[in-house]
C-alpha cells in the first residue's frame, strides 16, 4: 500500500510515542489529540495470544472519514509509577490504514 501524505505525517507522528512514557489516560489523550477523534486503547497483552511483547491495540476514524485504520502499540511496563503517573515506556508502534 502506498500512503498519502497525510498518512505519512501520521505514522511520523505515531514513531515520535517511541521512547516515551506514559500511562493510559494519557496516551489516550495524546492520541485522541492526534487523530483528532475519541481513541481508547485496549491492552490485550493478558489475553491468550502467541505474542511475547505487552500491546496495546487501537482504531481511529471510522468508514467515512479520511483517515480510518488501527494501531499497535508495543511498550515496557515500569517497576514503579514515574513522578507524572507513568507506567510504561514505548517501544514500538505500527499503524494499518484502511
């Protein structure tokens, strides 16, 4: 697939989460700021699946919209809360246009 350029600014965007901290209010907030659309990410991390890696999974836009697809994001969890009320660190994100 060949990505328009408003999909290449919003995968940009998406890579700038990697290295970051956050808990899930906030990345919330950050994406929902992004796509500027109501995100909420599921962690699917405890649910019976082959991967080795925490993950979030999350979808933004709908059918209508132009921008519409879902997202990965893969993170680290904390040994203990950071001073903003983070519990993860980013590693790694993927996002699927439709």
């Amino acid at each position: 697939m060949v990505m328009d350029k408003l999909q290449k600014q919003i995968a940009t965007l998406l890579e700038g989460l990697v290295g970051q901290r956050f808990n899930e209010e906030t990345l919330n907030k950050r994406l929902s700021d992004l796509f500027q659309w109501d995100v909420k990410v599921e962690d699917i991390s405890d649910k019976e699946d082959e991967l080795a890696d925490y993950n979030f999974v999350f979808s933004f836009g709908d059918a209508d919209s132009e921008l519409y697809g879902f997202g990965d994001i893969y993170f680290l969890k904390m040994r203990r809360e950071g001073w903003d009320g983070a519990t993860f660190y980013v590693t790694e994100v993927n996002v699927d246009f439709e």
